[in-house]
C-alpha cells in the first residue's frame, strides 16, 4: 500500500510536514524520497531576507521601544478566547 506524505529533508533528516505516518520509531520502513527542489517550503537563498533585516535595522526600526523584553511580553499576551471566561 503506498501513502503520501509530506516532509522536509533537512540536515539529514525527515522532518514531517502536517500529518505524518503512525509508526514505530524503531521499526525501519522502506521509503521513497522524491527530491522538488522548486517548491521548497521556506526560500534556499536566504539573501533577500538578509538585506530586508539589515535595512530595517538600519531605518532605525523600533527604535523607540525602551525595553524590549516587557514589550515582546506585552505583544504575546494571550488574548482571551471566545466561550472561555
């Protein structure tokens, strides 16, 4: 029986992506690894992201936060849930 799933190959291993197969970790399994190189889930060429953090840290972005821990905490405040008091 052939089933499909979805994984990275990353450093040498399967990283599964979504769901993934219900076995035991000790057992081995056959594979077969199809390598799709153009549809990567995350950019191989990092070099745009690179220069779109250096020139937001040289804008002076954010600049204005005076303390950046009790910020990132007030930003990830868990907001409260619908049907939940």
């Amino acid at each position: 029986m052939e089933r499909t799933y979805m994984a990275v190959l990353y450093k040498g291993r399967l990283e599964w992506m979504g769901t993934h197969p219900d076995i035991d970790p000790d057992r081995q399994i056959e594979v077969k690894i199809v390598i799709s190189e153009d549809q990567a889930p995350y950019p191989v060429d990092n070099k745009k992201a690179v220069a779109a953090l250096r020139a937001l840290a040289e804008s002076g972005a954010f600049s204005d936060i005076e303390d950046p821990v009790a910020w990132q905490r007030e930003i990830r405040k868990d907001r409260p849930l619908p049907g939940r008091d």
